[in-house]
C-alpha cells in the first residue's frame, strides 16, 4: 500500500499573508485544488495559535488538536493519527495557545510565536516518516527583536540535521540557486571563498534524482562582465576552479557568465548558481511571477515555503496571491516520499 505524505504546516507570522493565503486555499478548496489534492487535506497539520478572529473559522474547517501548556511529542500526534477515523476530510490544526493579532501590524510578540510555532513544526517533522514541511513567512528583522538569534529557515534546518542546507528557488521554468543567501552585499566578495562546494554538487545531484533529468546547469560571475580578464576583479578564477569541480562531479555546468546579459538567454539552462541573493532572486521573481517557492535541498526532508515574505502591507489591505503557496502544497505533495530517496551522500571526485 502506497504511504500517504504527511504535510506539516507552520502558520508563519500571525500578523502576515500566509494565513490569510491558507485560509482562502482550505475554504475554496474545491476551487482551488483538484480532488486528488482535496482528499489529501485529511494529511495536511497546522500548527499556530487559535486566533480570537478566527476560532470558529478553524473549528469548522480543521480538526482542532489543542496543545497548549505541554510538550507535544511525536508519540502522541502518532498514536492520534493511528486512532483517527480515515472517513475524515478535514485538516488537523494543532493549536499551541489563543492569541489575537491584527492582520498588517507586526509586533514582538506576533513574532516570537511564529518561532515557537516554527520550532515545535521542526521537531515533530523529524519524527514522522514520510512528512514534508511547509514554512509560512516569518520577518527575521522582528524574530530578532524578540531575542532570538534567527537567521532564517534555512540556517534553522542546516542546524537541526548537521548539514549545508541549500536553498534553491524553484519554478518550472527555471530553479536559482544563490550560493550566498541573506548576508550584507559588501561581505559577498569575500563569502564566495567559504562555499560550500561538495553540498552544492549534492544538492544538485538531489535535484537531478527529483526532477528525472540531467540538469543543464549555468553558474553567474560576481564581477561585471565576468571579470573581463582580470582587469575588473580576479574572483572569477576561483570560480572556474569551482566549475571544474562540479564538472568532475558529473554535473553539466557552464559558465561563469557576465549576470547583467545572461538572463536574455536563461531558457538555455535548468538551474543558476548566483554569487548573491538580489542577483538571482530578482530575475526569478520577474520569471517566476507568484508561482515561485523555496526549497531546501541536501537534506534528508523535503522543506518547501512560498517564495514571498510577511507582506504586512498587503494582509491588512487584504490583496494577495494565492499561487506561490498552492505552488508550495503541491510540490510537497509531489515529492515528499521521493525526497527522502533523493537524499545521499555520493562519493564526490576530488
């Protein structure tokens, strides 16, 4: 018998877009998610606050679990999905707590339970087999206020497993990878030498078992016009020697090309390697629209999240997108059993 995913859900910032966004996707379901997708719901958990606004809302359309006051273990969310009834439709909201937020107002604690819904996500999805995990948006700048030294999911996640986690921004047209991800622009020149280069080739090599292809995959240089030889900086050497690693690895790879003409021609290619963030999330998101997400590959679990932040302006307009995050269920929904497959450690040539 075929396993069915487990889909784990963490609510993101309470005072941001991603709720919202969920909530449009589970209430017009039968609008938005095809009846395959819809039946896949029962699998789908939640964990946040039951938010005073919202109580009802979430009565009626998940199957409360609450949590509050008590560690909640893998054991026992296990034993409850055992004993469930499998004529259930509806998703399971695990409720840490009741909380009120303003949609638009981002505040401290708005953000501190965000991290606590994120970290209580984190250990029950090391604990379930065949388990994705969705990450709605959190603000960094306001969970650093809060105290807690957070540099983002993808930090998070490389710690938890002891790995290089590497995000990759994926859409079918074309996935970005930034080689170096939320640091100040004058700390990149010196950041490209501290790459990690055999978790890259992984990552890569992961992402050729997901997709069934052999990747055609380019990589950007830093410097205007490649460097032109030299005379406009010397860091594309080194990353021609880094190609010629990836090369040996069996990865088609090309490059380094000047970034300010490449993307006239990116249909080219499956994959970018980019030197910085801004250098390669802005023509994906010009490419991508909202049907962008964010994965983090050369780990053992699929972790997929919309490609867009808290929005905070937007959510309390109520003008959002929905697709980056339908986008983000359904790629869970398509890989998470062949993740943990995807998932190795090859020998890598020196």
């Amino acid at each position: 018998m075929k396993a069915n995913p487990l889909l784990l859900c963490s609510m993101g910032d309470p005072a941001g877009i991603g709720w919202p966004i969920l909530k449009e996707i589970i209430e017009n379901k039968r609008v938005y998610l095809k009846e395959k997708e819809q039946n896949l719901l029962k699998y789908f958990i939640v964990v946040g606050d039951l938010l005073k606004s919202d109580e009802k809302w979430i009565s009626r359309y998940f199957e409360v679990l609450p949590i509050s006051g008590k560690k909640f273990t893998v054991k026992e969310l296990s034993l409850f999905l055992s004993k469930r009834n499998p004529r259930k439709q509806k998703p399971i909201f695990l409720a840490l707590g009741h909380n009120s937020f303003e949609l638009g107002k981002p505040n401290v604690h708005a953000a501190l339970r965000s991290y606590i819904y994120f970290k209580q996500c984190l250990y029950l999805w090391q604990g379930l087999p065949n388990c994705a995990l969705l990450t709605l948006p959190v603000s960094k700048e306001w969970i650093s206020k809060t105290g807690k030294n957070f540099t983002g999911h993808t930090a998070e996640l490389s710690k938890t497993y002891h790995q290089n986690g590497v995000m990759c921004m994926h859409h079918s047209k074309l996935s970005i990878i930034p080689l170096t991800e939320h640091i100040p622009i004058a700390k990149v020149p010196e950041a490209i030498y501290q790459v990690p280069y055999p978790a890259i080739a992984k990552a890569l090599l992961q992402l050729e078992t997901l997709k069934r292809k052999k990747l055609k995959i380019a990589m950007l240089a830093l410097n205007p016009h490649a460097g032109e030889g030299g005379a406009l900086g010397k860091e594309e050497d080194f990353l021609r020697e880094k190609i010629l690693f990836l090369q040996k690895q069996n990865l088609a790879i090309e490059g380094p090309f000047p970034a300010d003409s490449f993307f006239m021609n990116y249909k080219d290619y499956d994959v970018v390697l980019a030197q910085y963030h801004d250098q390669g999330l802005i023509p994906f998101k010009m490419i991508s629209g909202f049907s962008g997400v964010n994965i983090t590959l050369n780990l053992p679990k699929m972790r997929v999240s919309p490609d867009h932040g808290t929005a905070y302006l937007q959510a309390q307009k109520g003008e959002y997108d929905i697709k980056s995050v339908l986008v983000a269920m359904r790629l869970a929904w398509k890989w998470s059993l062949a993740w943990q497959q995807s998932f190795s450690s090859p020998s890598l040539s020196p």
